[in-house]
C-alpha cells in the first residue's frame, strides 16, 4: 500500500475513534426527577450547566416514567414543585381539573409534565440539555470527581463531559457507584439504625418496581383489546380488587375494578397503570445489573405490565381502554423507563433516619436546623411481589420533615453531589423522600449547592449552610415544614429562617396520607420555652408572665444586639430608643397594632428577631446541626 494512503488510513481511524470533549461549571446527570429542578436551578443562578439525560424527557418519574400523580406536599408547593403545579393548574384549569384520581391531588398526562420542564429549561441560555446521553463512568482524581464519559445512543460516539461539580440524579446512583463512593443497598436491621421497623438482619432487598402505562378511554364501542399475552393466568392477579378475590386473606385493597382504575385517573379520560396491590408492581433488583441485564428485567417487568392491561380489559370488560397512542414516543406506546421506588443510599455527612423525621427537636444530632426540602408523604413501602421481604415493617408514626443538607454530601468525595433516591437515608426513610415532590427538591438545593460551589471556587462540603438554605428561600422554597405558613404567608421567610434556628420549634403531627407539623403564628408565646429554646444564644433571666409581652420581646432583643455588639440600624444602648426604632418599623413589617403590653405572637416574635438580630446568620452551624461558637 502506498505510503499516502496508510498515512490517510491512519487519519482515518484516529477520527473514528476521537472522543468530543465538553466543558461545563455543573455537569447533572440524569434520568431521575431531580434531574431537571438541578439543572435548572443551577443556571438560574448564572452558571453553565450541561444536563445530560439517557431519554428524550424531561421529569423522570413523573413523565419519563408514566407515574403522573404527586405524591404528598400538596400543603407545601415548595420551589419548583410549585412552580410546576402552577402550570398544570393553568393548563388544565385549575386544581379540580387536576384532581381526577384518588391516589393524589394533582395527576397530569405525563407528556404535559415533560413539556413544562422542558419550557422551564429552554428559558436559561446558560443551560444545554443532551438528550439520549448513556452514562458509562465517572472520571476521578484523587477522590475528586471531575466528568463523566457518555456515549450518545444516536451517534454511537463517546463523549466526555468535564466539569467543576457533578450532579448524580440517575436512578439508582449509578455515578455514585462508579466513582467508588461508598453506599448502601437494602435494609439495615433495626439494631444497625436504631429505627423500629422489625428488620432482624441487615439484606440486600430493595422495593419493588413497576413499569407504569397509560390507558387512555377510545370510546364507548372501541375495542382496544390486546393480543393474549405470553404465559398470561388471570389469577397472577387474585387479589388485586374485591371483585377477584379468591380468598379473603388475598385481598390487597378493598375497592370495586373501577376504583381501582380511577386510583390513577388522568385528565382527558386517560388513566395512569400503577396498581401497587396484585397488579403490575415486580420485583427485580436491577442495581447490581449490567446493561444487558437491566434491559431484560426491563423486558419482564413490561410483560407483567402488558398482562395486567389485557386483565383488566378482559376481565371486567374495560375494552375501549387501550394504550394511549398519544403519549409517550415509543413503538410500543409503554414509557421511557421503568419507576425505581429505590436504589444505591449514599454513605454520607450525615445519615437521614426515622428518629430525625418522628422527633427532630430531640435528638442529637439538630438535622432540622440544616433543612434544604421538605416532605408530609407516610413512609410507604412496595414489598408485596418478594416473599423473602418482610412483609409487616413496623414504622413510627411521623409528621411532615424537612431532608438535611448533609444527606447530598459523600464523606469521602468531592467534585460530586447527590441528589434523587440516593440520598444518605436509611431505607426505611428512602420510603418516604422517595416521593417526587420531596425529590424535586433535593434536586433543586443540589443545584443550589453546586452553583455556590462553582461561584466560590470551593468544595461542596465547605459552602455554608446558610447561604444554600437563603438561596432556597429567595426561590420560594421551604426549609422547614410547616404546614399552616404558607409561601404566599406575609412572613413567610422570617418564620422560616427563625425556624431553622430552634428558637421557635414546631409540633409534628402525624396525619393519614399527609403529614404536618404547625408553627401556630398566630399564638403566644410561652416564656418557659422561648427561655429554654434561645438559650444557644442568650441565657435569660426570669421572666413574670406566662407569655412574652411585646414589651418583654423588645427587651431580650435589646440585649441580644448589646450583647453580640450588633452594628445596624437600630440602636442598643437605650431600651427607651430600642423600643422607639422598633415602634417605627412595626407597621412596616407589616404586623399588627403595636400595644408593648399586650402578648406578642409566634410570628410577630419571628419577625422581630429576624429583622432586627437576625440570630440564622448570627451563628454559622455544620452540617449535624451544631452551632459553630
């Protein structure tokens, strides 16, 4: 061969095999809900940020894979959550428009869910999103992760995308895993978390999953009925329905067949697959998986799936319900992926456990006071489809909570943040932020965490809690979660923030399908606990009456700023001054009729403390909670 052509040859191959290098500030690789709330919040903050996302969606769970209905926090439409809820009120009409099942408030068609994400991400010139990006490894150096290596499953190229912080929002920590950061899977026995959940040896069981559909309603006289199945038995679904029940003790749910379908009704006579009682729930462990075997238990958990559909449509005549032809893009009209109720925990700062969420105030560890989002979900578990899972874990009645920033942080890595369902909890606590809106966000504060990092030029570990906790805050997000203040409250943001100093303490009630801890702004204030709960900042002396008066309120803050020598606007030295300046501001902070004499409430106190010491910046904390003198 002629020397020009091997060299050409030569030329030739080296090109084939060259690799596109991308550079970016944050780097969020998805397939999860987080994904996108990351993503976005991350470049809403000025940063470059490359999202890359193994399907053609934005969402995840909520539209990538079929489940449209959101579960919990419909008392607390947290950051971008909420803003997402806008949009569907918008476009279908309102909340009752979105109120068509009984298994949530707010159910959607899952191609609307992508399209609002989608339209949020277009809005950002400082975001990319690259779409059909198959993760294949993380690059390390030194504990510090810096990129990751894709291939683009229409190109077949291999990329890799380097960055000053990644975001791992895969479904199952696959980044994680990767980078060799150490993790959990499983249940941990009760005697390893200290949790009361009746788990007597630690295992590697994990949820069971489900690969959800959408059914949408052809018309009175279509017959949309599938082929017969491979291998389909109707009694694979004894149970699923009082109206096929062979024995009482089967029963999984006490409902007629059409209750069980409308549990995921859909707006526009379309109705969300999801049964979790003897309908299409599977077990398949796909973490340990490689490629090939994650495709095939995909496969399986499809054909289950497939049979349930042809159950109902040929055993309770719901044949005008077939597969919605105008959802997902796919041949066989089935979603994107499958839903992962669970994957890889991360072993992290600190450790996310039932005691935080049932008693918070109490425990040694003060993870309230690192709150980045909040959740009221049950703890729910899907262990029916594996007879080696317990099937009756005991779990601690909770309230609502909020999921501490230390939770998102390896111990061991930087260069990395965590974020969707492999976060550092314990499993059974994965039961619960599993859910999407808790799981938006963590996403966003991942954003939030990683855009600080990039900006100060730092690692994620050292950006000050504070800081992610106000950026939540000027993005309408919760960090405590109370129940009965509201993002529209007057003084939202003081109650909030004087919250998260322990100053104020909520009280958690554990209740049905959604949670709640109250605040009670409008109450008074009982001296005994104000007393003890401020002692962190101020040791005060006794106090005559039961309750704060304003009067009392102006004198500890008086002392409070004389004490830390604070320097602003209003002046320590005199009470008489003090209480002038304050009288001034009363009706600018829009509070009620200023009588020194009369009790002061939760929130008035609230306001005062924040907009005169402001004792959340006053005291810098880590992550376990702890106030740093």
């Amino acid at each position: 061969m002629p020397l020009k052509q091997i060299i050409l040859l030569l030329f030739i191959t080296a090109s084939a095999h060259a690799q596109t290098v991308l550079r970016t500030d944050v780097l969020v690789i998805g397939g999860g809900v987080g994904v996108s709330a990351a993503g976005i919040q991350a470049a809403r903050m000025g940063v470059n940020t490359i999202i890359a996302e193994p399907a053609a969606w934005l969402g995840g769970m909520f539209s990538a894979a079929g489940v449209a209905a959101f579960d919990g926090n419909h008392n607390m439409p947290s950051g971008i959550w909420g803003e997402l809820r806008e949009q569907l009120y918008k476009v279908y009409g309102g909340p009752s428009k979105v109120a068509t099942g009984w298994v949530s408030n707010t159910l959607f068609e899952p191609h609307v869910g992508d399209s609002i994400m989608k339209t949020f991400a277009a809005a950002l010139p400082s975001l990319k999103v690259l779409y059909y990006y198959q993760f294949k490894k993380a690059i390390v150096n030194n504990k510090k992760v810096t990129g990751a290596v894709f291939v683009d499953a229409k190109t077949k190229k291999q990329i890799t995308i380097l960055a000053q912080q990644v975001i791992d929002a895969t479904e199952l920590g696959d980044v994680m895993a990767s980078a060799g950061i150490p993790f959990d899977m499983g249940m941990e026995a009760s005697s390893i978390t200290g949790e009361n959940v009746n788990v007597p040896e630690s295992n590697d069981i994990i949820q069971d999953i489900t690969y959800a559909a959408i059914l949408k309603d052809y018309g009175k006289g279509a017959d949309r009925t599938l082929p017969k199945p491979a291998n389909y038995d109707p009694m694979e679904f004894d149970g699923c329905c009082n109206e096929f029940c062979s024995k009482p003790e089967k029963l999984t749910s006490n409902v007629t067949a059409q209750k069980m379908l409308d549990y995921g009704k859909l707006p526009n006579g379309k109705y969300m697959i999801n049964w979790p009682g003897k309908g299409n729930d599977i077990y398949s462990n796909m973490i340990p998986m490689n490629e090939h075997q994650r495709t095939a238990a995909i496969q399986k958990a499809k054909a289950k799936t497939i049979r349930f559909i042809y159950f109902l449509q040929t055993q309770f005549g719901f044949k005008q319900l077939g597969l919605a032809d105008d959802e997902f893009p796919t041949t066989d009209h089935l979603p994107l992926i499958p839903y992962h109720r669970e994957g890889r925990r991360l072993k992290g700062i600190v450790r996310f456990k039932i005691q935080h969420i049932a008693d918070p105030f109490n425990q040694t560890e003060a993870l309230y006071r690192t709150g980045i989002a909040v959740g009221d979900y049950p703890i729910d578990h899907h262990h029916r489809e594996n007879a080696k899972a317990p099937q009756h874990l005991g779990f601690y009645p909770v309230p609502s909570f909020n999921v501490p920033l230390g939770a998102l942080i390896p111990q061991t890595h930087d260069g990395i943040i965590i974020a969707e369902k492999s976060i550092s909890v314990s499993n059974a606590v994965n039961g619960t932020t599993r859910l999407q809106p808790c799981v938006m966000m963590t996403g966003q504060a991942a954003g939030v965490l990683a855009a600080l990092a990039v900006q100060q030029k730092t690692n994620a570990r050292n950006i000050l809690i504070r800081e992610v906790q106000q950026q939540l805050l000027n993005n309408k997000a919760y960090i405590m979660p109370y129940f009965d203040v509201k993002t529209t409250h007057p003084h939202f943001n003081s109650i909030q923030r004087i919250g998260a100093t322990g100053i104020l303490k909520g009280k958690g009630e554990p209740f049905q399908w959604a949670n709640r801890t109250w605040f009670y702004p409008d109450s008074a204030v009982a001296t005994a606990v104000f007393i003890k709960d401020i002692g962190p900042f101020i040791k005060l002396q006794y106090f005559s009456n039961s309750f704060l008066t304003i009067d009392d309120a102006i004198r500890i803050v008086k002392q409070l700023g004389f004490i830390y020598r604070i320097n602003n606007e209003f002046d320590f030295t005199s009470l008489a001054i003090t209480k002038q300046q304050i009288k001034n501001k009363w009706s600018e902070w829009k509070l009620k009729a200023f009588d020194e004499n009369r009790y002061i409430t939760r929130a008035e106190i609230a306001v005062l403390l924040d907009g005169v010491i402001n004792p959340f910046q006053l005291k810098p904390i880590n992550h376990k909670g702890e106030f740093v003198y």
